[in-house]
C-alpha cells in the first residue's frame, strides 16, 4: 500500500511539472512530416543479438524520416555493432546493468538532453528506463507500456512477447504511424572485411566457392554468468563434426576469447578435420564475413545465430530452454531449427530466469537429429548457391 501512494504521489508531481512545461501527453498517433530535420535517440540494451535484432527499427526510421540525425545508446560490449550500422549517426554508451550511479546517471542525461532529441523510443521495461527517457526531456517519448512508470511516456505501446522479437522491437514505430512491412535485419558488411575473410580462407586452403560450414558452439561469457546455459555437449559436436567431415566437407570453428578454451578442446579431438577461427577474427564485420562466404552456419541460440539471419547465411541453429519462435523468424526456409518436443520446453525467459541442472532438452538432442536436419538444409543451401552437394 505504501509503494501504491508513494507512486500515486510522484505521479500527481510529475503531471504537474509536465503541464507547467508545456510537454504534450498525447496518445495519439504522431504525425510528423518525412521531411522534417528530426533528432532521434533510440536506448536498446542488450547482446549482440539483442542489437542486431534492432536493426529494422533503425532502418525504417531513416527511411521513413531520411533527413534525421539518429543516435543510439547500447550497452559498451555493442558500441562497435552499432557503429558498424550504415543509419546511425552517433553511438552512446551505458552499461545499464551494472547498476550506474546518481552520478553517471545524470551524466548520461546530460550528453542526450545535448542531443536535443524530438523523440526517444525505448526497448527497456524497467520504470528506469521511463525515468530517464522523461529526464531525457524529448517532446515525444516511446517505449513499452510494461512498468509502473510508464506514465512519464508521451506514447505506450502494447507489449508481445508471443512473436519474432525484432516484430517486437517493431512495433515501437506504430504511434509514428510508420505503415512499411517489416523487414529482417540487415548486416552489412564491409568489402575490406570480405577481403580479409577470403584471404583468410586461401590462407588456410579453404575453397570458399566449393563451399565450407561455419561452427559456432558457445554462448557470450554474460550469459554463462547469469546461467543461462545453452550449449550442446563438445562430445556431441566432435561426432557430429566428424560425420560432416566424412561427408567431405570443410568446417570452420569461429568463436572469440570466451570460447577459446571449448575450440582449443575440440582442435585437439578433431586435429585437422576442422580450422579455427576462433580470436583470429579482429572484430563482428569480419565474423560475419567468414559466415557469409559460407554454405551454412551451424550454432546454439547466441549472437552469431542473428548475424547468420542478417547476413541471409543459411543456418541449422540448435535449441533446448528458449524459444525458437521469439529468435528466429518464421516462414523462412533458410533459417531452421533443431529442437526436441518437451512439456517443459520452452522455459528459458517464459518461466524461469535460469536454466534448469538437468537442461533434458539439450541433453536429450541426438547427434543423429542434428546431423539429418543439417543435411536436409545443405540440400537446400546448396542448390541456392548453385553448387554441387558433396
């Protein structure tokens, strides 16, 4: 009860300071001309893949309003996947989940208020969030009608979870009356990683236009610090890598410092059956380059899996706690997933905010069902690229 008044309190507070402002609490739609010279910050905090899949948003945006300066504002471990992002103008940091101070707070209040945005759309939920986009002082102010704050938004959008996330993240653009189809991500990678990544592969006698299959098996080192595990079983990976080898193909293991210990094991099951890349790629263009140049991406739910999707790279991602539906989007045949039917299954994020000790759903994938769903989507990959199947 005393939350409930203390919040019914600063709401009254907040009306008032909103109204002796002359700061418009509108929740109609906002009609703004395509040709107006707007301001615009967007604040999405997350992974790799959780920025990746704010790509659409971005990209609308500068289509819908060309003559905009877009800002955003990611956590540090995003700043370079962001600035690799054609629409983006400028790059913010604030690392949200480390709990930053009063003080760094209004020091980050300070640097937007500077931007003088005309609207502010955030993919946060936390009442956080709504603080400082109210600070933030935007006339319009957008996010997800999902906290006890979110009266201090100018514009609420209604919360769906049951769908793609990037339609999710989507449907932040509907006050602005943006009436375009969604599209997927898009990764854009520079033509002097490209070159990298076929150098690269010559280096290691991998002819790229016979086809080779990248392998990423690991998960960011936040999330195996937060439990959240999702990897398949090394022992898997060596069977199922070795079946692919004798089927004649090239595998190329990528990952970065994190998964150095887990590729360092499989190199050494594997020996030359399989190259590494992994902590040889210098940043995300480069990854994504060697992904691109290749048949097929095989993975577990992580950052790569999204690069695969914006890159059109043809992928076999592998699933147990979280939901296939929510990270990859549907009616695509280039992009398939390989799960097992479990009551329990999904419950990462759904119903729990760890995954469980016995993580069955994992376990339980066979290396024949991997194997066989791969094969399938070679077929179709290949007969994409117009290459022969080995």
């Amino acid at each position: 009860m005393y939350y409930n008044t203390l919040t019914y309190l600063f709401k009254k507070f907040i009306v008032k300071f909103v109204v002796k402002e002359g700061i418009e609490m509108d929740e109609n739609n906002i009609l703004l001309s395509p040709d107006f010279p707007l301001r615009i910050v967007l604040l999405n905090f997350g992974g790799m893949g959780d920025e990746i899949l704010f790509f659409p948003v971005i990209q609308v945006l500068k289509e819908h309003f060309p003559l905009a300066r877009i800002c955003t504002v990611v956590e540090s471990r995003c700043k370079d996947i962001m600035e690799n992002n054609y629409f983006i103008d400028k790059v913010y940091t604030l690392d949200i989940k480390s709990k930053p101070d009063l003080k760094d707070l209004i020091d980050f209040v300070g640097r937007i208020r500077a931007e003088s945005p005309d609207i502010v759309i955030s993919s946060g939920r936390s009442p956080l969030v709504s603080l400082l986009l109210f600070f933030i002082g935007a006339k319009y102010r957008i996010g997800y009608n999902a906290s006890p704050l979110t009266f201090l938004l100018s514009h609420r959008v209604d919360l769906n979870m049951k769908q793609y996330a990037a339609k999710m993240l989507f449907d932040l653009l509907s006050p602005l009356g943006i009436l375009s189809d969604f599209p997927l991500p898009v990764f854009h990678i520079p033509s002097i990683a490209e070159e990298w990544a076929k150098a690269w592969l010559n280096k290691n006698e991998i002819d790229y236009e016979q086809g080779f299959i990248t392998i990423h098996t690991g998960v960011s080192d936040l999330s195996k610090q937060k439990g959240l595990i999702r990897n398949w079983e090394n022992e898997k990976w060596v069977e199922l890598i070795n079946r692919l080898w004798q089927d004649g193909h090239n595998i190329v293991l990528l990952g970065s410092k994190g998964e150095q210990e887990d590729i360092d094991w499989l190199v050494g099951k594997l020996g030359k059956k399989v190259v590494s890349a992994c902590s040889q790629t210098a940043d995300i263009n480069q990854l994504a380059a060697l992904m691109k140049l290749s048949s097929m991406l095989i993975c577990v739910d992580s950052g790569p899996m999204h690069i695969a999707v914006a890159t059109k790279t043809p992928l076999v991602g592998i699933f147990g706690p979280t939901d296939e539906q929510r990270v990859l989007p549907p009616r695509y045949l280039r992009f398939s997933a390989v799960r097992i039917s479990m009551d329990c299954r999904p419950c990462l994020f759904e119903k729990r905010k760890q995954t469980c000790d016995e993580l069955l759903c994992l376990k339980g994938l066979s290396v024949d069902t991997v194997y066989n769903a791969v094969r399938e989507h070679l077929v179709q990959a290949m007969k994409e690229k117009n290459c022969k199947i080995k």
